[in-house]
C-alpha cells in the first residue's frame, strides 16, 4: 500500500510541474510575472476596456512584460492604474491585476 501512496503522490507532483511549465510556457531571458491570484484576466489588442479582447488568461498565469502604455484607468487587486502591459505583439493586459512590485513603469514605454 505505502508504494501505491507514493506514486499517486508522484503522479500529483509531476502534474504540478507540467502545470507550473504550463504558467512558464515560452520561456525566454524575460522577466515574468504572475497575475493576480484567483483572477482569469482578459488580455485586449489595446491600452483599455474598449479594446478588443484577443484571449483570456488562465488561473496561476505568469507573463513577460516587454513594455507599457498608458491607457484606460482600471482598478484591480493591485490597486488603481492607467498601465497597461505589453505581452506579446498586439496584446496587453492591466497592470492592477499584474504582480510587478511597482506602481509605475518596470518595462519600457511602447512606441
């Protein structure tokens, strides 16, 4: 019984990590950072709510932050903030549901 216990715990921590790796997923030397907990955050083609939005982020997500802009005023679990973070071409998401461990820029200004 106590082999059975230990692979079903096995089994749950390499199913952790394939989750963790998931979060990561597109690894590259840029810094990621993780949205707020318990929040699957929108991810739109601009700086606001107006914007169309290009996909939803999962729970436990971590993503790049390759610059900011300025934008639409939103207010989060990270407070009140008109940033807006650049993740990939095209797709930003609000700074107040990202974990940066700043109120102001940490990335670049987008052009």
């Amino acid at each position: 019984m106590a082999t059975e216990e230990r692979m079903e715990e096995h089994v749950a921590e390499a199913a952790a990590d394939d989750a963790g790796d998931l979060a990561t997923a597109g690894s590259d030397d840029v810094t990621r950072y993780p949205i707020a907990p318990g929040y699957r955050v929108n991810v739109r083609r601009g700086p606001g709510t107006k914007y169309g939005i290009v996909r939803t982020l999962p729970y436990g997500m971590r993503v790049p932050v390759y610059c900011q802009k300025p934008g639409e005023r939103v207010t989060g679990p990270y407070g009140t903030s008109n940033l807006w973070d650049n993740i990939a071409n095209g797709q930003f998401v609000a700074d107040a549901y990202v974990r940066t461990g700043s109120d102001g820029y940490i990335a670049p200004r987008c052009d």
